[in-house]
C-alpha cells in the first residue's frame, strides 16, 4: 500500500464557496477506481504550522498509482484545486519493503510531470521547489 497524505492551507482571499469547490474536488479524487481507500477534512494538528485541512489516498500498488496520477478525474482536479492552496506538505508511506520503491514512485512522477508540465509547475510552486517540476 502507498499512502498520500496531504496537509494545506489556502490562500488567503479563497472565498467560503472556492474552498467547498476544492474539497470537492479532492473527495472526487480521493474515491477514483484505483484508490482503495481516502478521506478529506480538517487538520487537527498543530495550528501553529499553518495547516488547515488534509487529504488522504491509500493506493494498493505501482500500477494503482499510475492509474491514479493520470486519471482524468486527478488531473482535471488538480488544475481547479492547485490555484487555491497557499502551502502544500506532503507526507508518503508505503508497507511494501521494496528498497526502491521511492525511485520507482518519482519516475511515476516524473512521467506525469513530462506529460502534463504545466501541472509539475504547479505543484513544484507549491512545495518551494521540493517537487521537481520537470524531468
């Protein structure tokens, strides 16, 4: 199992009715085919790190994440939820022992970036960086 989870903020100005848009729009990602399991909802962490809410997906497998990160669904997603978040922290997991499975993880990554560069831009604004933004 890969888990991704997302904490975010948004940035400010983002009205009450954009906010409810892009977690809607999470919730649809977050129950695409080849998710097996995913939530979105406030963060009840530490305030003082700025976070206000989390997303989660819990993908079975590589090929489950392929699916997963060109699925119309994300994609399309990406492009009306990215515009509203200020800041973007992600955490991965995986219960699968396979030592390189985070290299195989940011080739799938990559790939996406490569064929969708204006979505690696996007998300690489919003990690200052720490997402490469292209191949």
């Amino acid at each position: 199992m890969i888990v991704n989870i997302l904490r975010f903020s948004f940035k400010e100005g983002t009205t009450e009715e954009q906010q409810a848009a892009v977690l809607a729009a999470m919730r649809r990602t977050a129950s695409v085919e080849s998710v097996s399991f995913g939530a979105v909802g406030q963060d009840i962490g530490d305030p003082a790190e700025g976070y206000t809410h989390a997303y989660v997906a819990g993908i079975a497998d590589l090929a489950a994440l392929e699916r997963y990160l060109h699925d119309p669904v994300h994609v399309e997603g990406d492009f009306e939820i990215l515009p509203h978040v200020a800041e973007l922290a992600p955490v991965r997991f995986t219960d699968d022992t396979d030592p390189d499975l985070g290299e195989k993880v940011l080739a799938l990554h990559l790939a996406k970036v490569a064929k969708y560069p204006e979505w690696g831009k996007l998300v690489s604004s919003l990690s200052g960086g720490k997402i490469p933004a292209d191949a």
